[in-house]
C-alpha cells in the first residue's frame, strides 16, 4: 500500500506494457501483476521476453519502461507566458470537480502578474511563490517578443483604475478578464485572435491543458491509493470505414485514463475560469476520485 505522502512536485510515474497490460506505478515491480513473468528476464533481439511457464518457454512482448511527462510547470520558470492554476491548493493534492481555476502572466523577467479580488498584483521570481509552482502553461511567445510582451502588459497595468480592487466583480471582471484584454492587446498570432472570445480561447488553450492534467491527476490518485495500476489494453479492431471513430483504442488510454472533457460553447458564459465546472454546465474534464 502507497504511503499518503503529501507531493507537490513530479512524482515520476513510470510505465511499461508487458503481456496484454500496461502497468503504471511508482516503482519497477520484479514480476508483471498480471501474468507474474519475472520482468527481469532476458530480451532478444526483436524485444522478446521470454520466461518459463508450466516448463515451456514462453515470449511475451515487452517494452522498456518510460516516465509519464509531467504535466505541471513552475511559472517563474517560463517568461512571457500564460499560466493557469487552481484558486486555492494544487493540481495533485486539492483539486476536483468543482475547482474553480486562476489565470496570471508572466513577465519577461519570470515575474508574475494577476488581477483578482486583492486588485492587480506583481509577485517577483525571487519571491518564488509557493501557490504558482504546480502551474500549466497555457501558451506562450518567442524571445523575439519579450520586449513588446513587457511593454504592452505595463500598458494593461497602468489603466489602474480599470483593474482595481473596486472594479473587481468575480464573475464579469476577473482574472480572465484581464488575461484575455492583455492577450486583445498583443496582437500575437493565434493567442490574441482567440483572445476575441472567451469560449475560443478556453477551447483552444485551456481545454486541452486541462485534459491533459485530469488525466494524469486520476491515474496518480490511483497510484497513490494502490502504489500500482495495471490497464487492460483492448484488442484493435480490423480497420473499417469507422474504425477511426472507434471507441476504447489503445490510443485513447495511451495513460490508462480515459479522455472525459466535454466542452460547451456556454461553458464560460460568465467570464469566470470554473475548473472542473459545476452540474448546471459541461466540465473541463473529470478527475476520477
């Protein structure tokens, strides 16, 4: 049984298909959990495990371990970029289906710049700020930009008035707000023309982060319970004319957790950042408890 160690930073989940299996833990086991070959076995030239079963050599095939990506950044960590985080606790540990999510700018200099009920707030990279170090990062710019990035969020920031604490409204003028008139404001590509709409942006750039991070954060509360996860991986159907919308492909489970995001044009009707959404709207995606 996996100790409830509290863990903020990656926690290396590892991964390796053995049989008809993938197996997610923390670390390497000695034998498969699902047909008890010593995993420690010689592999030939084709990547061929073989071991004794019932006095025959038996070859299952085999792949070498690998880490899962760790989803989550330090935002200090990347300038000029947009970063994105639970309003309260951390990605692994606190947050679920009802999380509400924040989302801030980074300077050049690695500073962190956010708007909320407190107004607009600088934190310095040399603060290092604890509630910023398990981010995602949304999206991002080219160092040729760095300078027009600073120079145009110092002109966002100067309308002080605009984003006081007295103009904060928690659903209308809030921190996506500010990201998204910064963003207008840029004139960089992609970014700033999906900047135009809420529901754009959210779909272009949120969504997919936070699918991402669902995933992984289901699969290391699985490993965190258990200490071990082993996938059953579905047979692949022959092709056919809709074997590409074929359900439960190998693919789709490539980290033994489903994709389960839904996205709704009405999702952000409000302008506020909910993460995991409530019952009244479609979520971002589902945490499995």
């Amino acid at each position: 049984m996996a100790t409830a160690t509290t863990i903020t930073s990656d926690p290396g989940i590892l991964c390796f298909h053995h049989c008809t299996v993938k197996v997610f833990c923390f670390t390497l086991p000695h034998t498969c959990p699902h047909c008890n070959a010593q995993l420690d076995a010689d592999v030939d030239a084709d990547g061929q495990t073989t071991h004794t079963t019932a006095g025959r050599r038996v070859a299952t095939t085999r792949l070498l371990p690998f880490r899962l990506p760790y989803p989550f950044v330090r935002a200090t960590q990347h300038p000029c970029a947009i970063v994105l985080r639970p309003s309260t606790g951390d990605f692994l540990n606190d947050y679920n289906n009802s999380t509400d999510l924040h989302i801030a700018v980074t300077t050049s200099a690695g500073d962190i710049v956010e708007f909320d009920r407190y107004g607009l707030q600088r934190h310095r990279r040399d603060d290092n700020p604890h509630e910023w170090s398990q981010s995602l990062l949304v999206g991002d710019v080219p160092e040729p930009w760095y300078d027009y990035w600073d120079d145009v969020l110092e002109q966002i920031c100067s309308q002080s008035w605009q984003w006081s604490i007295a103009c904060y409204e928690e659903s209308t003028h809030n921190c996506y707000a500010f990201v998204l008139a910064f963003l207008q404001a840029l004139g960089h590509a992609q970014l700033s023309e999906a900047a135009h709409s809420k529901t754009s942006f959210c779909e272009k750039y949120i969504v997919p982060r936070t699918t991402t991070a669902g995933k992984y954060i289901s699969l290391y509360r699985k490993l965190r319970q258990s200490g071990m996860y082993v996938h059953r991986q579905q047979t692949r159907m022959k092709s056919s004319p809709d074997s590409s919308n074929s359900v439960g492909s190998d693919d789709d489970v490539c980290d033994g957790i489903r994709n389960s995001t839904k996205v709704s044009i009405n999702a952000f009707t409000n302008n506020s950042i909910k993460g995991m959404g409530s019952r009244s709207r479609h979520k971002l995606c589902t945490i499995e408890e």
